[in-house]
C-alpha cells in the first residue's frame, strides 16, 4: 500500500474524534465545486491565544486490539487497515508545512499491542518532530490510557496539548461498551498530565471527548461529570460528540447523529466555564436541556423569582445571570455605572442584547417589559424555523 493510500484510510478513520475541536460536518462537495466539508485530513482547532490552527489530523493506525462497541476502528470490524511509522509521520507532518497546508498535528492511534508500545511510537513521533526537524509546530497527542507515568510525562514535554478520551459519560457505560478500557486508568492518565503540568510550571492543555447519545445518561449527568473534571483542573475542555451510529449492534438511541442535543450541551458547558454557573442550578428544575430554548434563558425563565434586575445596582454574578448579557458587558456596566446612571443607550454601546436582556431588567426604577411571553414566543419561532428542514434548504433565517 501507497503513503498517499494509507493517508487516505488514516484520516478518514480519525475523523470521528472530536477533541481536537475540530467539528463533523455532512456537507460533502458539489460537482464541479471546490471544497468538501465532510472529507477528512486536515481540520482547524484554537490556540491557547485564540489563533485558528490548520492540522494534519491522521491516526497512527487504525489496527486495534480493543473492540469498543461504539468504534468504527474496533478489531472485530471487516475494514482496510493500514500503519503509519514515526518517520512517515514526521515526514508527512513537515511536508505540510513546508507547503503552508497546515500549522500543526492531532495524532491519535488504535491501540497496537498494548498502550505503552503505542506511546512509544507516539514519543518517536514526537522526538523525531522536535529533535531531529526541530519542529516548533502545534502537536496534539492522544494520552493512551494505561500507558506508564513517565511515557505519558514525556509525550506531555513535547506537545502543546494531549487528550484521553472519557468516551463515555459513565462508569458503567463504559464497562458496558468498551469493556477494555478503565475510566480508572483514564483519570489516572489526567492527574498524571495535570501534576507534570504543575511541577514543570507547564501549561499544557487537556481535553477530553464524550460519545453522547450512544448510551442512556441525562444532560444533568453530562454537564455534572464535566463540571468535576473543570473543578479539580483535569480538563481545559470537554468536546462532546453526537454518536455516529456506525455499527449496527449498538443500541442507539436515535439512528441520526443528535447534533441539537450537542449543540445545548456545549451551551451549558459554556455556563460552567464563563459563566460561573453550577450544573444543580442549571439543571434546578430538569434532567435534560430545553431543545428549544438556549440553557441561560431557560434558566432565567425557571427562576423568574429573581428578576427583573436593576442594572445600576446588580452585583456581576447576577448581572450575567441576564439572558443577553455576557461576561465582557458585565465587565462594562459594573465599570461604567461608577460614573452614572446607565440608560439603554448605554447599554446598547456595550454590546448588551436588547432583544433579550430588557424582559429581565429594571433601568431607572422602570421594569421595560412585563411578560416575557413574546420573547419566548419568538425564540421558538427562530429554533423551528432553524431546525424546519424546508427552512434548512432555503437557507431562510
Ligand atoms: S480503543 Fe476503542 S475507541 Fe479507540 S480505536 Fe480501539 S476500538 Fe476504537
């Protein structure tokens, strides 16, 4: 087999794995168009300073000897199989480069014989990449769990971010669907990249990918698990990944991708990380997210007791309770009303939603709003219309 033969099954058989941030998309190219958004190779992630990052994202293998019931690569699937060395690795990665096709790599790998002599490639890879090139590229590595202390050190040394993948929302899913693997072994793999960080004064970032929609866990056992991981440090971030029903033995709980699921779950997770908000508050009167209307005005909406908010008077953490006011506004009006009283021209300067906000505020003593019903009304129409299949293929908003 062919490098271009083997590149074109390697990178195909990684894109299921979303934690490199890059997203799924179906959209596949038009005859005699340009572009394809369902192909696989290279995809975009985000720097830790905001920057949007071409890489080359590929498996090492896609051989495994595990067979978890939710993967496309697993060893008991009839699938071309192929392997790339450390140096086809290296080589493939500078080539890109050098041609300005990408700006760094996302490796991940089938497990080969056992998780240590899989890291032992990994670390070739990388050794090859930042000793031999003296490469200083963007490299993102996969954390095999089960792997030793010290492989994973120096896999962490070398790369700019590393991620183990949870799968799976709970203990027992993942005892269930992937019986090789240890949710044990995977945290363990986390403290270990956390406590190098720490002591090496690193900083390197963590994420992790989480299958939703495969097995029966509720949004509020999602975003709580995500919610512990963030508390102790464990995760920069949480990709959650709406099941690709790829195999047929699996009970799916929908046999399409629940890709509006994802999208509320990433609203909430969104809550946890900028918002400050807990997931028992987020989940204080349900177990799974509102379809319809986003995590924050639903909130708002189940805890209408406390609002209206007096702008000029609120303290930050209710202040960006308010459904069209984010952090940064927040920032602007705590700063601003120090110098007076705010009106909605200034608010309106800041940034702050209107459209949302005024159901849920007080200026000047004044409610602006008294029912919030149209606004919910309106908020309903914009997620039928956006979600209407007719209203897809018409491109309408
Ligand atoms: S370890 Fe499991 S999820 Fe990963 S490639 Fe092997 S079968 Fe697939």
């Amino acid at each position: 087999m062919d490098i271009v033969q083997k590149v074109a099954i390697l990178s195909n058989a990684a894109k299921y794995d979303v934690s490199c941030s890059s997203s799924g998309s179906k959209r596949d190219s038009y005859p005699n168009g340009i572009g394809s958004g369902a192909l696989s190779g290279i995809c975009h992630t985000w720097s830790a300073d905001g920057r949007c990052v071409s890489l080359l994202k590929i498996l090492m293998t896609n051989y495994c000897i595990y067979d978890c019931k939710y993967c496309h690569n697993r060893k008991s699937n009839d699938i071309r199989r192929a392997f790339l060395t450390p140096k086809e690795i290296a080589d493939l990665t500078i080539e890109f480069y050098k041609r300005n096709y990408i700006e760094g790599l996302f490796l991940s790998s089938g497990i080969i014989k056992s998780p240590d002599y899989t890291m032992e490639l990994f670390l070739k890879t990388a050794e090859i990449l930042r000793y031999k090139y003296r490469y200083g590229g963007y490299l993102h590595m996969k954390i095999i769990p089960g792997a030793s202390k010290i492989l994973v050190e120096k896999i962490v040394k070398l790369a700019d971010r590393v991620s183990a993948n949870l799968e799976l929302p709970s203990e027992k899913s993942l005892s269930i669907y992937a019986p090789d693997k240890s949710r044990k072994e995977i945290i363990k793999s986390l403290d270990t990249v956390l406590k190098y960080n720490l002591s090496n004064e690193q900083n390197n970032s963590t994420s992790t990918q989480l299958i939703i929609g495969a097995t029966e866990e509720t949004d509020r056992e999602i975003i709580s698990q995500s919610e512990v991981f963030y508390k102790r440090s464990l995760l920069k971030r949480v990709y959650y990944s709406a099941y690709i029903h790829v195999n047929s033995d699996l009970p799916a709980l929908n046999t399409e991708p629940p890709l509006l699921r994802e999208h509320r779950l990433y609203q909430a997770d969104f809550l946890l990380r900028f918002y400050k908000f807990t997931s028992d508050e987020i989940f204080s009167k349900r177990n799974n997210l509102d379809e319809l209307l986003d995590p924050k005005l639903r909130w708002a909406l189940d805890n209408y007791h406390l609002f209206p908010v007096d702008i000029n008077k609120a303290d930050y953490s209710m202040l960006i309770r308010v459904p069209g006011i984010g952090p940064k506004s927040a920032k602007k009006i705590i700063a601003a009303r120090k110098f007076g009283y705010l009106g909605i021209e200034h608010l309106k300067k800041m940034g702050v939603q209107l459209k949302k906000s005024e159901y849920f505020m007080i200026l000047n003593g004044k409610k602006i709003r008294n029912s919030v019903g149209d606004l919910v009304e309106r908020e309903i129409m914009k997620f039928t219309k956006a979600n209407s299949p007719i209203f897809k293929i018409l491109g309408a908003d």
